[in-house]
C-alpha cells in the first residue's frame, strides 16, 4: 500500500496577481503581487517538495524519476501535469498555447499546453476570454494590426462554479477579479497575443509572439458561450472534461454525505479548494484543510473523504 504524498505549493509573483492566496488559502506569501500557487507540479519553473510521509523533502520531479513505481511506472521523462491556483487581480495577457507536436519542434521539446480552469471566486459581472472570432490567419493578423480587439476576441461571463476547457490553439486570458484552479499539460509555453498595452514597473513592455500565435491558432473551433456545468453531480461527483492528457472531476462533500473515491489510476492529483475535512486511505486519516494538495499514488487504497469541502481531482 502507498501513502500520499502531500505537496507543497511553489508562488510565482506576477503583475497581475494579488493576496487572495493568503487571505483566502492561508498560504505563506513572498511580498508583493502573487499571481500563481503552483500547488501539484513537477516542472522545473517549480518543483514542489514533498511534506511529509516516506518521501519527505524529495521533490516530486525526483520521486517521478527516482519512483516511477509510485506512478504505476507510466511512461515519459516528465510528470506530465501542472495544478495551479491563480489569484487574477488583474487581467492576464491575452495569449494563446502550442499543441505537443508545435512545441516539440520549436520550443525545445516541451510540452504542448491543454489547460481547463474551474471558476473558485469571480466578481460580479466579471468575465474571461476563450475564443476568437477571426476565420482565418489572414483575418487574425488583421485585427490585431488595426487593434480591433472587441471584435477579434470571445468574451464569456462567468461565475463561481463554472468550468473552461481550453485546447491547445484556443485564444484566452484570465480577467482581473477571478480566482482559478487550473489542470494543465505539465508545460510554460504560452504566447502572448495582446497585453492591453501595459508597462513593467522599469517602463517596458512583455513581448509578444503574434507570429507563433498565429501559427498555432485553431480557426475551426467554434467559441463557447457559457461556462456553467451541465453534467449531473452523482454521489458527490461530477465529471468536468475528459481529454486525451487528463481528467478532471469535482467531488463535493458534506457532513452528511462523505464520499469515496476509488483510486484505479497510475495516480490521482487532489486539491481542497473549498471547506476541510478529513481523507482516509491505507487505513491512516490525515487532515486536509483549505488549500492542501495531495497526490494519491498507485496503491494507494480507496480514498475516504468526510467533513464539508470540495475537491477538484484529476487524473491521466
Ligand atoms: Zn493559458
């Protein structure tokens, strides 16, 4: 039997971010603007350290290396997802990323990026970008050149609760006042399409990649229009998305409605976004408050779920 393996979160500091993580999760922040908790990830950007258990003070890129048995020995020579928390007190860039084939060839053999966010927090009336309306390169470059943003870009309302699967080659930004549990491709290759103009606090501009972006664009997918769930919760579980590089549930659980979930899979990433409580498994309890993260190796037993929160849970 495996035991869990809690991590510890890395923090990125970006222009666009907040405190959010610290008021609302209760994390330990460096000074200034945090954008980014990068709660379950083993890429080299931020590698979480192993908190406890047999693997204490490992990180996880060297356990997924040095312990691929833990992983039910899946191949590849990378964890392959990145669980982040973003704390958007501004709006992001707006952006665009590479499937695996693009990225492979230019961006040094990385990962392409499929990202999906489910909504924690949004302020009323807020929104997010997923989608463009240009049909063709052509149109695209156009646009951008003439600055027509409201026309080029999809803008979508959100609330708290819904749910955005973003394919590679699907144009998008976070808007300031959301707060996001992303599950994405285990990848940093993003490019920047517009970034309203912004300067750094030393006067200048972020790059922007208009080229790549317009290489990689999908212009045959249509933008959504709605983010709310539709898939029914069934004893606490609902499935949000399935795609080729991961799965993603959310699980919710009540005082009177515990929850267990089996664990089949080479290995299953958990995350309290909402509430505490407590999980069981391997017949050891731990605590699971507000913003802990842990991963469920093979092995590792069913996974016994009580108190009152809720969980976003991925898998491959
Ligand atoms: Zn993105």
């Amino acid at each position: 039997m495996n035991e869990l393996i809690f991590v510890q979160p890395v923090f990125h500091g970006k222009l666009w971010g907040g405190r959010r993580l610290e008021t609302d999760f209760g994390y330990e922040l460096p000074e200034g603007p945090v954008g980014e908790c990068w709660a379950i990830s083993a890429h080299p950007n931020g590698d979480c350290h192993i908190a406890g258990g047999p693997w204490d003070g490992y990180t996880l890129s060297q356990l997924w290396t040095e312990h691929r048995e833990l992983f039910g020995n899946v191949e590849g020579d990378q964890f392959p997802l990145l669980i982040k928390i973003l704390d958007a007190q501004d709006d992001l860039s707006i952006q665009v990323h590479p499937d695996d084939a693009y990225a492979y060839e230019h961006e040094n053999g990385s990962l392409g990026k499929r990202e999906c966010w489910y909504i924690l927090d949004a302020r009323e009336g807020g929104d997010i970008v997923v989608g463009q309306r240009a049909a063709n390169r052509e149109e695209f470059a156009r646009m951008v050149d003439e600055g027509r943003w409201d026309d080029l870009l999809n803008r979508v309302p959100i609330a708290k609760g819904d749910f955005f699967q973003i394919d590679p080659g699907t144009v998008h930004a976070i808007l300031g006042g959301t707060l996001v549990l992303e599950t994405q491709q285990s990848s940093d290759v993003t490019y920047r399409v517009y970034d309203f103009d912004r300067r750094q606090p030393d006067g200048t501009l972020r790059e922007l990649h208009i080229q790549q972006a317009q290489d990689v664009v999908d212009f045959d997918v249509k933008a959504p229009e709605s983010g709310s769930v539709t898939t029914p919760e069934v004893d606490g579980v609902t499935h949000l998305v399935e795609t080729p590089n991961y799965a993603v549930d959310r699980v919710v659980v009540r005082t009177d409605a515990p929850v267990t979930i089996a664990q089949p899979w080479p290995f299953l990433n958990v995350s309290v976004v909402e509430g505490s409580g407590t999980v069981e498994a391997g017949g050891k309890t731990f605590d699971l408050p507000k913003g802990t993260h842990f991963v469920a190796p093979v092995e590792s037993g069913d996974l016994a779920f009580a108190g009152d929160m809720e969980l976003v849970i991925s898998h491959l």
